[in-house]
C-alpha cells in the first residue's frame, strides 16, 4: 500500500509592490568604470531604501547579466551582500539574454504564486563598458595544458608552446549571433526586408519613444521608480530634442547600400541595472504596501532562425497568441502594450506578423489574424529605444513602469513582450 | 576499363607527396589524347580516428554531436589522390589541377573507430568547356560494403579539344528567395589549419608566397574545406546515415577574408546553398546537401 500522496500547491494572485532602477547610460559613458555588480548594487539598494527592508530576509533574490565575466558566477548573491538586505536572504543567477529580467521575476513570481515564498526581488544588469575579454585560447590552452601536466618537466614543455602573438590577440565578446555569425542587426535587417517595414515607419516609433519617454520625465512618472546614480537623474540615450529630419539623416548602419535600420532607430549598447519587488497579497497588507499589479502569467518561446525559416527576433510574435489563447484573452482585452525596442523594425514586424492572415493562419495556426495593436496604447511611457536597453535590465525595467502605469490608471491589463539572442521571446500578462 | 589495383602501405609521408608534387610540376607536351592512368590505389585499413575527426571538425566548424562529417573520408583519401596525380603515367601536371566539383555518396552509418578500405582511382575523361576534365573516385568500403563514395572533377585548363563526354553536371540554383544566413569570418591561417588536418600543403592554400608564385594576389581557402565548412553549418546533429552532397566551385575565396552562407528557404532534409561575398554578387560555391532519405 502506498500512502504517498500529492496535493497540488493552492497558488495565489502575485502582487508587484514596485521597482527600481538606475537612469540608462549608453555604453562607455557616465557607468564606464562600474561592474555588473556595482550597477546591481545600486538598483537593489535604492529599492531597499525606499521600501525600507533593511536587514530584512526575504524569499529569494533572483538576477541575471548576460555580458558576464566567470568572476561573476554568484552575481545575484555578491550583489545583495553588499546591500542592507539581511545577509540570510538567498540568492540566484539566471541568464536568458535580453529576456533575463522578465525571466527572474517570472520565477520569483511562480514561487510566491505556489506558497514557496511570500516575497522576493527580481532584476538584471548589463554592463558594455566593462565588457570580458578573455585570453586569446590558443594561449589558454596552452596554460591549460601546463595546468594538467603532473611532472615539472612536461608543464615547462607545454609553456614552451606559449607564443608572444597570442598576448595581442585577446578573445574579445562578440556581438552577433554563435551560430550564424551575423550580428542582431544584420538579423533585423534581414526581418526589415522581408516584412517590407518602412525606413520612416521606423523613425516615427523612434521619435515617438523619445518623446514619450520624456513626457513621463516631466510628469514625474518616473520619480519613485528610479533612483539617481553616479549624477546621472535621467537616461542619457533620451533625445527629446530629436526629430524625424534629424533621424532621416543617419545613415544606415548594418547595410550601407540598401538598409533601413541607423543608429537612430536601433538600441544603443547601455549599462544600467533594474529591480521589481513582488510579494503575495498578504504580506503587501502587512507591511502596507498598495499594489501596482499583478504578475498574472508568462509564456516563453522560441524560432528556429538557423535554417533562415524565421527572424531571429520573431519569437515573440509565436509567445502571445499562445498565451492569449491559454489565458482567453484577446488584443481588445489590453489597456497597455510594453514591447521591448531592440530595433524600431523588429517592433514593427511582429506588429506587421499580427495583422498578416497569411503568416497567422501557417505560422501560429490562427483561424483569423491575431489583430492590430493600438499605438495609443503601445509604450506609453517610452520605449528601449528612447531610454537604452542594457539587456538583462530591460524587463525589470518594463514590468516596473507597467505595473505603476497600470495602478495610475486605477486598473487595466498590459502585456509585455520581449525578443531576444537565440531566436527567443518571453511575455507576460500584468493586470489589476 | 582493367586496373591494376596497387596497395598503399604504409602512406606516404609529407615530405615524399612534397617531392612527387615538385617532380610533377612539369610534364613533356602531351600528343594525342590523354590516357587514363590504370592504377586503383587502395589502403586496406585506414581508421576513422576520433582525433582526425575531432581535429577535422574544429577547423571547419563541425560539434561532436554531428557525428562523422560527411567529407572527412576525402580528407583520408587525399594522399591517394596525390599520388595518382603526380605519377608520371600522368599526363598533366598536378598543381595546374583545378578542383571543380565534387559528389559525395554516404550509404551508411560511419563510426569512429572503423577501418574503411579506400579505393582511389581515375574514372574517367570528361570535355569541359575550358579544357580537359577528369573525373578521380574515391571508394570507402567496410567488409565488402560500399559505404561512402565520392567523385572530384579535377580540371586541366586550355586543353584544346578535350577527350570524354562532355560536362553538363552543373547544380541549379533558384536566385529568388535565397537568404543570407551566416557570415564567416575568415583569418589568414584558414589554410594552413587545413592543411594539418587534410595533409593538402599545397602553397596555394598555406602561404602568401606561395600563392603569387602559383599566381594568385592571395591565399586561397581549399574547396574541401569550403564544403566542409557549409556541410558543418547545414549537418543536422545526430549524425548521417544516408546522405549525399554536391559542390560546384566557383571563384576562389581569398584569405584572409569575408563570405556568407546564402540559402534557399526548403523545407526537409534538404539544403540548396551558395556559399557567396558578403554582398552576395560573387558566388564561391554552390552546394546540395540531402540527409537521411533513401538514395536513388
């Protein structure tokens, strides 16, 4: 007889109390001398200075880097040692390129939902500036292979290999894809062609996410969700100022004959950092915390771009439908749309892939097109590319100002949909 | 055509294929047709060692996953072929011999660890538009079963009128749709990684100097090592049990250097692709690659 039984976990509503972040700086910019850690520290100190959770030991903290150096392999944990969060607070990595933010707090949110924990933060940091350069490998190898060698004698023959050329040919990081060889933008550009997306179709969602962007400056929105760093109070890839005239006279950046993408219309390399506090309802009421939203779910998927069968940044465009479907939900059931702008076109493309009978009915396997996006609604707030995109800070970023969003309105539902390295795509439904 | 089966033991050694290749840089003029040399070069016993093909996957970019790579056996054969071009029953000499194409038939499974029996021999004479063509085949049998066969059209240039049907074996490739979907990026010791790896020093792969001495301006990457770089792109993981592949070479690829992986969007185990200049206006290579369906 076997008496093991299971009773399924009850989940609860995960509320997000709030988030807090760095101002964005470009690459090699104000944040050029700061580590993934440094910037980390200072997003997760600022959000425990203002929800005031000093010596408090919490859930779990749950961070991502995706440019990470080896020495950074317990980020999450050195980060929230060197903050005023009890050091008894556990801590891990995670890594799923740009969708490492979002990542984090789906985890952290799955484990309050199942009575793991009752609180928790999420986040990610990116650093370009201190980017890892590695040995060059031949001279790794080489001291590799000393390492093995048991007798004195074979680890001063294997030395003898090392050749002086491979001290000035170090392993730089790399910013295109492993398996193709083609950077993001090349990828894009390749997405921007085949959806037919329009040079000026893209400036305009570029101008219109630095003016959003710095609308919700002006209006404070962004007051109790960044903490200033380094003298830096706003982002500094924010051009109010720009215009179409100004973006139509970059040139293009990734194909000089025929491309539409500039350094306008796509994200710069950014450092920066970001976190989002979530809890269940019942510790919110304790400590007294009012909620912005709840985390109510995600969906996560991925395109095989290797063959050329799909864009690299597709995936998303396969994530929502199958999300809205398992959740019942329908475009018109959404107040607000926060979708990460790695490049004005790739935004513009699954916009495009939605509408697309065609690509809806042989690609998702839709009865009718999934449907137009209001762009009322779409990145109220400013996008990535106003404000930069350090690439695991992004989501955090994202489901902090949707969730205020959300609650200045006095309730709605947003979605939040990012694309990422590998072919990848993670989503998320906030509502309250 | 009667051979005369020759066994190669042990294979030559570097230094010897260096000496036949200098000795064959210059043959007497040729009156007549050419003949086709008789000899069948088998090794008996040649391994499909774990660390030839590890070193083989590395420098062209294969995973462990992928198994045996579909042209390493060539790599195997590439002494044999030297030797039968640089014989002196030979009519032409060996470094004027461009590499134009190449089939590749895999039956079976390969393992490593596996003894293949590799015969290698003239086939036959073929007319080419620019000169006089042939066709060298190799054969890589285990027991007394065909498992991988391979054809390189080899060509003489400026042969006036050339001997054997004529070439009409050329890959069709459909221009609309074709997508660009890798770069490579390659360094200056692309060939000379090769040559460690095939056993092919020729100079126009390895060295600067050598090249200009042959006269080209650079360089040039080995056509096997083209194809097995695309193959190594194009491989599925898991290995191969039945697959072929066909080359066209075009324009030389110059080293140090830039190219793409073009390819035309087929669904299936099926590959038609070109291997071109970043811009995609200069073809490289064209290539078929069909894996795991029943061979015809």
């Amino acid at each position: 007889m076997n008496d093991y039984s299971f009773n399924p976990a009850p989940t609860r509503r995960v509320a997000i109390i709030g988030g807090n972040r760095i101002p964005f700086a470009r690459s090699n910019t104000v944040y050029a001398h700061d580590s993934n850690q440094d910037l980390l520290v200072a997003a997760l100190q600022g959000l425990v200075d203002r929800y005031n959770l000093h010596g408090q030991r919490l859930g779990e903290f749950a961070a991502g880097a995706v440019i990470k150096h080896s020495r950074d392999f317990n980020l999450a944990r050195e980060s929230l040692l060197s903050t005023t969060l009890s050091a008894q607070t556990p801590a891990y990595d995670l890594q799923q390129a740009c969708g490492t933010g979002l990542e984090a707090a789906l985890l952290v949110a799955n484990k309050i939902a199942l009575g793991q924990i009752d609180v928790g933060i999420a986040g990610g940091a990116d650093t370009t500036s201190d980017a890892p350069i590695g040995l060059n490998e031949a001279l790794r190898h080489t001291l590799l292979a000393a390492n093995r060698a048991k007798a004195m004698g074979d680890k001063v023959k294997a030395l003898l290999k090392v050749r002086p050329s491979m001290f000035f040919k170090p392993l730089l990081p790399r910013n295109g894809e492993p398996r193709t060889g083609l950077s993001m933008g090349e990828h894009c550009e390749e997405m921007a062609k085949r959806w037919q997306i329009k040079r000026l179709a893209q400036d305009e969602l570029t101008l219109s996410s630095h003016q959003r962007l710095d609308a919700a400056y002006q209006r404070g929105f962004f007051d109790d969700l960044i903490s200033p760093y380094r003298g830096l109070a706003r982002d500094n890839n924010l051009r109010a100022d720009t215009s179409l005239e100004k973006l139509a006279s970059l040139s293009p950046a990734y194909d000089r004959q025929n491309g539409t993408l500039t350094a306008g219309n796509s994200t710069p390399l950014t450092d920066g950092a970001s976190v989002v506090l979530l809890a269940s309802e019942a510790w919110a009421a304790e400590h007294g915390w009012p909620v912005l939203a709840y985390l109510r779910t995600g969906e996560t998927a991925a395109v095989n771009f290797v063959d050329g069968s799909e864009g690299l940044l597709m995936a998303p465009a396969y994530a929502v439908p199958r999300m809205l479907k398992r959740e019942g939900l329908g475009f018109a059931d959404f107040d607000f749309f926060e979708i990460h702008e790695a490049f004005a076109a790739q935004v513009l493309c699954t916009l495009k892939a939605w509408e697309d009978a065609d690509y809806c009915r042989e690609r998702l396997g839709l009865d009718a097109p999934l449907g137009t996006i209001d762009r009322a609604k779409m990145n109220v707030n400013g996008g990535s590319l106003g404000c930069g995109h350090p690439f695991a800070a992004t989501g955090g970023r994202q489901l902090a100002a949707l969730a205020k969003a959300i609650h200045e309105r006095g309730g709605g539902r947003g979605l939040i949909s990012i694309c990422a390295a590998g072919g990848l795509g993670i989503t998320a439904i906030v509502e309250k | 055509m009667d051979y005369v089966t020759q066994i190669i033991d042990p294979p030559p050694s570097q230094p010897q294929l260096l000496l036949d290749g200098l000795r064959a840089l210059r043959k007497p003029k040729l009156d007549g047709a050419p003949e086709l040399p008789k000899a069948r070069l088998v090794r008996s016993a040649v391994e499909l060692s774990a660390t030839g093909i590890a070193a083989y996957g590395r420098a062209c970019g294969f995973r462990h996953e992928q198994g045996v790579p579909l042209a390493y056996p060539q790599v195997l054969a590439f002494p044999s072929h030297l030797m039968l071009l640089t014989r002196p029953s030979f009519p032409y000499p060996a470094s004027g011999m461009v590499h134009l194409a190449n089939r590749i038939r895999q039956h079976q499974r390969l393992h490593a660890g596996q003894a293949l029996r590799l015969e290698v021999y003239c086939e036959r004479w073929v007319a080419h538009p620019k000169g006089q063509a042939l066709s060298i085949a190799t054969r890589a049998y285990g027991a007394d079963t065909l498992l991988w066969e391979s054809d390189s059209l080899y060509l003489r240039r400026d042969v006036k009128n050339p001997v054997g049907e004529p070439w009409a074996d050329v890959l069709p490739l459909q221009e609309e749709g074709l997508l660009r979907t890798q770069r490579w990026v390659l360094p200056a010791d692309v060939g000379r990684r090769f040559a460690k790896v095939s056993g092919d020093f020729n100079p126009i792969h390895t060295s600067l100097i050598g090249a200009k001495l042959f006269g080209f301006r650079r360089a040039i990457a080995h056509g096997m090592w083209t194809l097995g770089r695309a193959l190594a792109a194009e491989q599925p993981p898991g290995g191969l049990d039945q697959a072929q592949a066909h080359c066209d070479f075009k324009l030389p690829i110059f080293l140090p250097g830039q190219v793409a992986l073009w390819r035309r969007p087929v669904s299936g185990p099926r590959r038609e692709f070109e291997v071109r200049n970043f811009a995609g206006d200069k073809p490289h290579m064209r290539g078929l690659f069909i894996w795991n369906e029943r061979l015809k």
